[in-house]
C-alpha cells in the first residue's frame, strides 16, 4: 500500500508548483507510550559522530517543572493560531492542520496502515524534520506540562537523559536516547521537544536532524510553527484525542480519520521516499 509524498516548493509571493512521488506506508501507528521512545530510536536520524559512543548516562534530576519562556525573537510570527485568529496566507490544508507553503518544504504525511487513519505531518527542510500532531485539550487547562513530565520519565527509565529548558514557545524538552550502533558501541539521539497549549488544543511538535545544533535552521522551524495554524473545529472531543487531519487536497468523511484517542507521546511511523 502506498502514499503519495508532497512536496511543496514556493517562494511566499509566487505561484507554487506541485509535486509528488512514491511513499511506503510504515507500520504501527499506536505504540504505546512504554514503547514511543523505542520507536522514536528507529525513526529519527542516525546519531552525529559528536554524541559519542559508549559513554555514561545518568539520570536527569527530579527538576521541578515551571514554565520557562525565552524572548519570543523577531524572526517569529505570532501563531501557531487558533483558526478563528489566523491571518491571510497560502496555506496547505490538513484539515486539522493547516501548514504555510515555505521554498523547499517537502511535506511527508504518516498513516495508521491499521485505520487508514491520517496521524501526523513531517515537515522536512534543509535535511531536518518536523513532526506535528494536534490534540484536543480541556477548556479550563493545557496538556504539555503533564505530557511532559511523562515523557521525561519514559527517557530516562530507557537509559537516556532529558532535560527542560526555556525555549520561545515556554518550555522544551531536550532528549537523547541510546542506541546500539551497527559496530556495537552506544550512541545517542537528540530530539528537542515543543509543546504549545491553545484554544482547546494543544500542538506538539519534535525536532530532529541539523538543526538541533545550526541556530539559523532552528530559527527556520521555529519561524514555521508560529505560522502554524491548528482547526479545532466545535464538535466535542475527549481530551489528548487527535485532531482529524486529511491529506491535502482531500476532504474525506467524518468517519475516515476518527480513530480514537491516541497517546500524545506516541510518534507515527514515518513515511520513507522509494525511487
């Protein structure tokens, strides 16, 4: 079973053109949150030569968890916006979510093979990758903070190390997570975590590749997801349930997508080009 890949490359004022190639679906969409950082080790990029092999881990200390926001930065808009705020632009829709067309975004969309559910969108730029889900939220608090309380503690009980810190959307997780190398030494996997609670929804995006370490292009994904917008929509939906999404172009039933809820820690299995 296949997919289509979407590519999107347009410059902000022209005409975009469009292309598309051959994707393989991956398995299992649904681990459960035991399982997530195992199936991140396998879906993030191969561990950089400066993360070392073989050394010692410990354990992050029992940090308190205050939200910590660093200056917002010129270089941001101000999203990721509810629907109802979001100003004009040229945006691909996903229903859930609706992406900005950015020169050489390249768009990967992830399947639940199980469901045929839509479950997540990889925004690949410059050789790193963003992964973007929405979930539904209770009215009166946010999600990120337990999310995150839980996902450090998945981290570390796996051998890996995370760590908070102030980041311009409030506070991030930083991740690195061990994995045996073909040669049989230990590496590690960064990935920066960012959660961000709104209007009945909350967004969580992960960070993997270059610009874990190139400040320019994490300014890059950080200009994107504040011109993220997120579709909540009025129906009634439990809290931590994914927000339907669509591929773009489509508008399926309601059915199609209503999965159930899923694990906000959980990553989707990630849709790999062939050809």
């Amino acid at each position: 079973m296949t997919m289509g890949l979407f590519s999107r490359r347009k410059q902000r004022d022209a005409e975009q053109a469009d292309a598309a190639s051959t994707t393989d679906e991956h398995d299992d969409a649904t681990a459960d949150s035991d399982g997530l950082l195992d199936q991140e080790v396998e879906e993030t990029q191969d561990a950089t030569d400066e993360d070392g092999a073989d050394e010692d881990v410990t354990e992050s200390d029992d940090e308190p968890d205050v939200e910590e926001e660093a200056p917002r930065g010129e270089h941001l808009e101000d999203g990721p916006f509810d629907e109802a705020d979001a100003p004009e632009e040229d945006r691909i829709d996903l229903g859930g979510l609706q992406v900005p067309t950015i020169d050489g975004l390249e768009l990967r969309m992830e399947i639940d093979q199980r469901s045929s559910a839509v479950t997540g969108a990889n925004l690949v730029l410059g050789g790193s990758s963003l992964q973007v889900q929405a979930f539904a939220a209770p009215k009166t608090r946010g999600l990120w903070e337990d999310v995150r309380r839980s996902l450090r503690d998945s981290v570390v009980s796996q051998g890996g190390t995370a760590e908070t810190r102030p980041g311009v959307f409030g506070t991030e997780l930083i991740t690195r997570l061990p994995v045996k190398r073909a040669d049989g030494r230990t590496g590690y996997r960064p990935a920066r975590f960012i959660g961000i609670d709104g209007r009945r929804w909350f967004l969580r995006a992960i960070l993997t590749g270059k610009a874990l370490s190139d400040p320019e292009q994490s300014k890059s994904f950080e200009t994107l997801i504040s011109r993220l917008v997120v579709v909540r929509g009025t129906g009634a939906m439990a809290p931590q349930e994914l927000i339907p999404l669509h591929l773009p172009g489509e508008r399926p039933g309601l059915d199609q997508i209503r999965s159930g809820p899923l694990d906000p820690l959980a990553r989707g299995p990630e849709i790999t080009e062939i050809g």
